[in-house]
C-alpha cells in the first residue's frame, strides 16, 4: 500500500496530481483576483499574483495535457527561458509583499518594511541587467552565479527573518502564515537535499514540491479567508456602536424637545389665569416674561439646528472610513462626532457656558470639519494666560455661526493655503475681546458666488446673531458688541480674508 502511494506521487506528472496542483493554483489566482477588485485589500492581489506565478512555474513539468507539445516545441523551450529567472524574481516580491501586508508588519515594523523595500529596489535592476545579458549571450552565466550564490541566500534570510516576526505577531491568522511557510521551506530542502545527493534533476522528486506548494495554498487560503471574516466582524461592531450612538443622540434630542414643549405649555397655563383687572401688574411682568421666553426658546431652536451639511459629511466620512475597513479612524471620528452632537444640544439648554466648554466644542467642531478638507486648514487660536477658562461665563455657542461662515464660505473654494485664528484676550473695564480671522476668498466673494449659484444653502445670517447679541445686551444691561472687517490687500485691492471681533463682558461664575 504504501509503495503505491509512493508510486503515484513519483509518477505526478503523468497520472494528473500535478496537473490537479497547477488547475488549484489557477483557481486560486482567479478567485483571490475577484476578491481583490471587490474588497480593494492589496494583499489579495499579492497573492493571486503568487499563485499565477507558481501555477505558470509548474506547467512545464506536467505531461499528457493540452499544453505539454507547446513545452516541448522550440517555442516552448524559448519561453521557458525566457520567463524563468524574471519569474523566481517576481515570486519571490510577491511572497514577501504579501507576508508584509496581511500580517502587518508596516504597523509594527515600519523600519523592516523599508528596508525590504529598498533590498528589493537595489537588487531586482541588478537581477534583470544580469538576466538581459543571459538573453544576449547564451554563454553568459553571471545570472546563474547571482542568483544561486546571493538571491537564493537573501532570499532564505529574508524567510526565516519573515517567520520569526509572524512569531511574534499577536494575530490569530499567524497559525496558518507559519504552518504554509514551514511547508514550503521543507518541501524546498527536501528537494534540495535530493538534488545534492542524485546530482541531477529534480523531476523524479518534483512531487514533493507539489505537496508543499498545495499545502501551502490552502494554509495561506484558510488565512485569508480568516483575517476577513476578522474584519467583518470589527465592522460589524463598529457599525452597531454608529447605530447605538445616533440612537442615543436622538433621544437627548427628544428630551431637550420636550422640556422646550413643557416650559411653552406652563407658561401658556399661567397667562390663561390672568383676566381680572386687578392683576393687570402681574399680567405684564408675565407677558414680559412671555417674550423673553418666546426669545430663548426661538434662539434654542436656532442653536440646536447644526448645519445639516457638516452632519451629512460628517456621517459620509465614517462611512467612507468603514468601507476602507479603517475601524480605528471610524471609532474615533464617530466618539468625537458623537461628543460634538452631545455637547452641542447639551448647550442649546443653557443660556451661558463656560468659556473652556465654548472652546471645546469649537475644537471639537474645526477638527472634524478640518478632516473633511485632508488635515489642510491651519488652525490656531491664543487665549490671554490671565483668564480662568472654567469660571467666565459667555453666551453658549457664540463662536460657532463665526467659525462655521469662515469654513464654509470663506475657506472651501479657496485655492492653497488655508488659515483659521481664534485669539481671546483681556480688555479694559472688565471684558473680552474675542477675534475669529480667515483667509478665505471674503465676503462680498462669497456672496457673490451665493447668489449664482441658486442651489447653495444661505450661511447663518447676521440678522439672527446680532438678535442674540441684542437680546444679551438687554438682558445683562451691558454692550455685546460685534464688528466685522474685510480684510484687503493694499496693492492689489484683493481681499485677504475676514475678521470678526466681539465685545463682551467677563461674567464670572456664580452670579448668574
């Protein structure tokens, strides 16, 4: 029984066991490639691309097929030539691009990588100069001392470094990567000690290069489809904790919604109960408390209602994150998505925040709105050392209509760099001064491209902000100044930006 088996693997080239290889090969190329164009993850197309190679390296040997006369015709053998040392250069880098991407390594071994990178950079124009000059001259063996006395060694170092970094990578999908690289490398030494030993060709023992190849396809296969179902599932998490948060911001909404609606309600209720004359006194101090009422809640609303343009790009760009499988971009963008949509309604509740809340969401706000434009808007901002961020008090949301105009319209067509300052510092008589300067194309630019294009949104307007201001300023019997300067190139008469600067008065904690 056991020299049957022997028997057959012996005869692997004529009884259809190496043709069975070679057609797996193939079949892996095929479907590897597929998922490639699918899933765009480029070590799919790394290793469908080893397996063709393998597949083609192996053609030669088998017998009694449909290509065997073409191997065997003078067309064959220059071929065969031909391909055969640009083929061992090119499994070679796609084995070792493929190990490098699926298990990692640019992550965690940014320094291997590039050095394997510029190992392969140097050697293959010396390889293929080398392999140019065997195609020229027959006689010429300078690629069989090259890739027999260095190629072949860098290659079983570059193996064995491969196989001790898989060791210690933390992934489940390294079991597989160990167990198909160790069957390779022992089919290779098998071979090797077989050619030693016979001193001649390897076609009686090729059978064990076909074992180890198809085990290794298989392992790296089972790997593959391994990582993927792995990365479907970070998916899936990542989209349940999307859904959940988005469930939870709708209920905050809803709550705030319903105070609102609460409040309006027991003050409707408190008007009806004054009819008689003799509370007509108390009548007007609730009528004016009516309007102030009527005034916050409008203004409520006006702060709760964030551009629905920056919530939709911000919702694109985790789902672009989430198709490009980048779960970790997709989990952060989405918590601070999530601690800006918070914060926001949260502070449409209050009429005052601290200034160090204002500031944080406005952070919050330009960072996500700045990874809609690729990390390109310069932002800073400087705050006077003397002011104690946590204890003054400063209409909440003042900042964002400004900071929002200046993206939106004075920074998203503008052409090269990109610049956003927010300075606030300490003025005479007990206020601050608070400045929101851009560089974007200017107002009247940007108004004028607003009205051709009858489709564009309108921007905040001024009318709502200087409302909110006045209805301040009334409140607190204190100026809340604004003023707005377009900002002008003196030679060229070209604007250079905008500049908002806002007067108000330091309100501290504790007193109101």
């Amino acid at each position: 029984m056991l020299e049957d088996i022997v028997v057959f693997f012996k005869e692997s080239n004529q009884n259809g066991f190496g043709f069975f290889v070679v057609s797996v090969l193939f079949y892996i190329f095929v479907f590897f490639l597929i998922q490639f164009f699918q899933n765009k993850k480029r070590f799919y197309l790394l290793y469908s691309l080893y397996a063709l190679i393998n597949g083609g390296n192996l053609l030669r040997y088998i017998d009694g097929v449909f290509f065997t006369d073409f191997f065997r015709s003078s067309a064959g053998i220059s071929f065969i030539s031909w391909t055969h040392y640009p083929s061992q250069l090119s499994a070679s880098i796609f084995f070792s691009l493929f190990v490098l991407d699926i298990m990692r390594f640019k992550k965690e071994y940014p320094n291997v990588v590039k050095g394997i990178f510029w190992t392969y950079f140097v050697v293959s124009p010396i390889y293929l100069f080398l392999w140019g000059l065997k195609m020229n001259n027959q006689h010429s063996y300078w690629i069989d001392y090259f890739h027999g006395f260095f190629f072949l060694p860098l290659n079983l170092i570059m193996f064995l470094m491969f196989f001790y970094l898989v060791i210690k990578q933390n992934l489940m999908i390294k079991w597989y990567i160990l167990s198909g690289m160790s069957s390779l490398f022992i089919s290779y030494l098998i071979i090797t000690l077989f050619s030693l030993k016979m001193k001649g060709t390897i076609i009686d023992v090729l059978y064990i290069f076909y074992l180890g190849v198809l085990i290794e396809s298989l392992l790296f296969a089972l790997a593959i489809g391994l990582e993927q179902k792995i990365t479907y599932r970070e998916k899936a998490i990542v989209q349940k904790k999307y859904i959940n948060q988005l469930e939870e911001n709708q209920i905050i909404k809803e709550s705030i919604n319903r105070a609102l609606s609460d409040e309006l309600l027991q003050t409707k209720t408190e008007m009806k109960g004054l009819s008689t004359e003799a509370h007509k006194e108390r009548t007007e101090r609730l009528a004016m408390k009516m309007e102030n009422k009527f005034s916050q809640l409008r203004l409520d609303a006006l702060r709760s209602q964030m551009n629905p343009h920056f919530v939709f790009n911000a919702l694109n760009s985790i789902k672009s994150y989430l198709i490009d499988n980048n779960q970790a971009k997709a989990i952060y963008y989405l918590g601070r998505f999530s601690k800006l949509i918070r914060a926001t309604l949260e502070s449409s509740r209050k009429d005052l925040n601290t200034l160090d809340e204002e500031m944080n969401i406005i952070n919050m706000y330009i960072e996500i709105e700045n990874d809609r434009f690729k990390k390109n808007i310069n932002y800073t901002y400087r705050i006077d050392k003397n002011l104690k961020l946590d204890q003054i008090m400063i209409p909440s949301l003042l900042f964002q209509p400004f900071v929002e105009n200046s993206i939106w319209h004075g920074l998203t067509t503008k052409k090269g760099e990109k610049k956003l300052k927010i300075e606030i510092k300490l003025q005479e008589s007990n206020r601050l001064q608070i400045t929101i300067q851009d560089n974007g194309i200017g107002r009247k630019l940007s108004q004028l491209r607003n009205y051709q294009n009858t489709l564009k949104d309108k921007s905040l307007g001024l009318s709502i902000i200087e409302e909110r201001l006045r209805f301040f300023s009334k409140k607190f019997k204190t100026d809340f100044d604004l003023k707005l300067f377009d900002l002008m190139d003196e030679k060229t008469g070209k604007s250079k930006g905008t500049k908002v600067e806002l007067s108000i008065p330091i309100l501290m904690v504790g007193r109101f």
